[in-house]
C-alpha cells in the first residue's frame, strides 16, 4: 500500500521518496511505485498530477498517475537512466497543472453548496466531472429552476468566494462521523473504516479524497453556463475565471 501524502499535505508540491517498485504498465510504458507520494492519482472526478521523479542520474517524466488496489503507479517514461528499488528520489509535482485541478474539484464542491443555500437539498449529487475540458456536476432528481437560475446561482458563489474561508481536512474514525458534518454521505462509503472529510469554506463538509484550494478567494470567480434538468437529473455546467 503507498502511503498517500496529498491527503494530509495537499501543498506539498516537492518531497523526497524511495523507489519500491518498478515494471511496465499495462500499455507497455515504464511505472514507478514509491513508498509514499505527492502525486495525486486520478479519481473522484478529478484528473491525475504529473511532474517529474528524479535521483542524481536518474530522471523519470510522470505523464499518468493511477491508483489501483492500494498501490499508486506513476506511469511515464525515463529521460536518463533507470531506478532500482531502494533509489531514494526527489518528488515534484507540476504545480500549474495540480493548481487548476484543485480549482476545478474545488468549484465543483462550491456549485454543491451554493444549489444547497438556495434550497435544492433534495437533488442526490452522483457524479463530478472536474476536467478543464467542460467541467459540471450531476445530480439525481429534477428541480423546477427559474428564469436564469444560473445567474442567480453564480451570484450566491461568487458571495461565498468573497468571504475568504478556508478549506480543512481532517479523518473521521468511522461513516456514522461523517453526519455531524456531511449533508449527504454516498452509499459507496464503507462501514468501520477511516474517512477523510474535508469542509470547505466555512460551509458545509464533503466525504472526499481530491485537492483542494485554501481559501474560497482563490477560486476567483465561477461562471454557472447551465443548468439543466432532463431525464431524472440536473446537470450543473460551470466554468472557472480564465
Ligand atoms: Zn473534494
């Protein structure tokens, strides 16, 4: 199992490490598996980090980083040398790119609230897609919105941003924890096991695994392009400030 540093330290952007693996990917290019990491593996809709791992003559470019049974494989190919188990490495993360995803996951988490300040507590959150290229949120349930909701919506966000709050991160023993700070806990969760909560801006409390901003001011500014309810959902769009 590899220790997931990003879940404690979500701004460490640098660290050092140790090789405790290495192999082919199932697409035939290299991976490296370390006994702790930075990076961040893609899921919960957000992407995966990229960046570098790299020793005094080894330099390895980190093009994918996947997480599967425990383990976190970062995917990439060598530019100099090859490591062997046991190389202790530097670690760096591309700030640029984590930066953006963390804004993106994190404008996903302040649309959920800013649909909950405004009353629509019964639409089931399922689904967040939190890439650059279209980013939205999907929940089950339809609502009757009103005319030009997503104004309405973007200006209970952009309220929200100008407070300034927080974010903070903390582990919770078991799921039944999670309801003094969660609205809504996902029936994937599993009973009896720790789980990371993270509370974003003074406001309400996600079960969640992502990366996040500090501060709700570093989102800037969110634009609402849709919302739309068909078929049983309502899909958010939303874009951030270029
Ligand atoms: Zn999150």
């Amino acid at each position: 199992m590899t220790e997931l540093k990003y879940l404690n330290e979500q701004y460490l952007y640098e660290d050092k490490g140790k090789i405790e693996q290495i192999g082919k990917w199932e697409d035939g290019r290299d991976f490296v598996v370390l006994v702790s990491t930075i990076f961040y593996p893609q899921g919960g809709g957000q992407p995966f980090d990229q960046g570098i791992i790299k020793s005094e003559v080894v330099s390895f470019t980190v093009e994918e980083v996947r997480f599967k049974d425990g383990v976190v494989y970062h995917v990439g190919k060598y530019e100099s040398g090859i490591f062997t188990v046991g190389d202790e490495v530097n670690e760096m993360v591309n700030i640029e790119r984590r930066m953006l995803n963390s804004r993106l996951h994190s404008a996903g988490h302040l649309v959920d609230i800013g649909l909950g300040n405004l009353g629509y507590k019964s639409l089931v959150p399922v689904k967040g897609y939190h890439f650059p290229d279209g980013p939205y949120v999907e929940y089950q349930g339809e609502a009757n919105f009103p005319e030009e909701f997503e104004k309405q919506l973007e200006e209970e966000l952009d309220r929200i941003i100008a407070t300034n709050q927080g974010t903070k991160a903390f582990v919770v023993e078991s799921k039944s924890d999670l309801s003094k700070y969660c609205n809504f806990i996902p029936d994937y969760i599993p009973e009896g096991k720790p789980i990371r909560v993270v509370i974003l801006f003074g406001e309400k409390g996600f079960p969640c695994g992502g990366t996040h901003v500090k501060s709700s001011n570093e989102l800037v500014k969110v634009y609402i392009l849709q919302v739309k309810s068909k078929g049983g959902n309502t899909r958010v769009r939303y874009e951030l400030d270029k």
